[in-house]
C-alpha cells in the first residue's frame, strides 16, 4: 500500500465524522509507519473536520503507528486507547487533547446511525 492509498481510505473513513459538537480547536498528525509511511493531520476548527495530507506543525498531538493499525482505529475495529495501551499506538504531545480522538471517532459512528435511519 503507498502513502496516498492509505491517506486516501483513512480520510474516505473520517472525513464525514459529525464534529458539530466538538467546540475547541483540535490538531492532530499522524505519522505512519512502514508500508505507506507519510504524515497527514486533522483539524477541527469551528465545528468542521479538516484531513489534509500535509504536516501541521502547531499541532495538539501526534499519532505514531502502521497503517493497518490506524486504518483498525478509523474503522472502529480497534479502541485508540486499546491500541496505546498495547504499544501499537505512540503519542506525542497532549494526552489530554489526544483523549479527544475517540470523540472524533465517535462523530463517525453518529453520522453512520443517522444516514442508516434516512436510508430506510
């Protein structure tokens, strides 16, 4: 997998999160490891989520892992805080901010029940 395919899926997973809720400012890098290594970072600033594929250097947190971990994660196949306490997760900066990825996360599986409800 290169580095564009795995930015690609991971902004394809997260880029639709509902972060209406989330009224701070947000930043987030993640490095990726191995196969598809690059960096990426997410914002949340003024209720909208942001996923560009650049460096961000006045950032809250970074995000330290492989691909198949952080694809798990975004996917909600594998608890952020599970894959830190499992070592599969390096954090730099913030733990506090860095605590608000799973509220990230959570937007995903909020606007995923909503669009389910239309759809019927």
């Amino acid at each position: 997998m290169t580095y564009q395919e795995c930015f690609e899926n991971i902004k394809s997973l997260i880029q639709d999160a509902d972060v209406s809720d989330i009224k701070e400012h947000l930043a987030f890098q993640f490095h990726i490891t191995g196969e598809g290594e690059g960096v990426f970072y997410v914002e949340v600033k003024d209720g909208e989520l942001h996923v560009e594929p650049y460096d961000y250097k006045d950032r809250d947190a970074v995000f330290i892992c492989k691909a198949e971990t952080l694809e798990k994660i975004a996917s909600g196949k594998l608890d952020p805080v599970a894959a830190f306490t499992l070592q599969q997760l390096k954090i730099e900066g913030s733990i506090e901010k860095a605590l608000k990825l799973k509220e990230i996360l959570s937007g995903i599986k909020a606007k995923k029940k909503t669009t389910k409800r239309i759809k019927k």
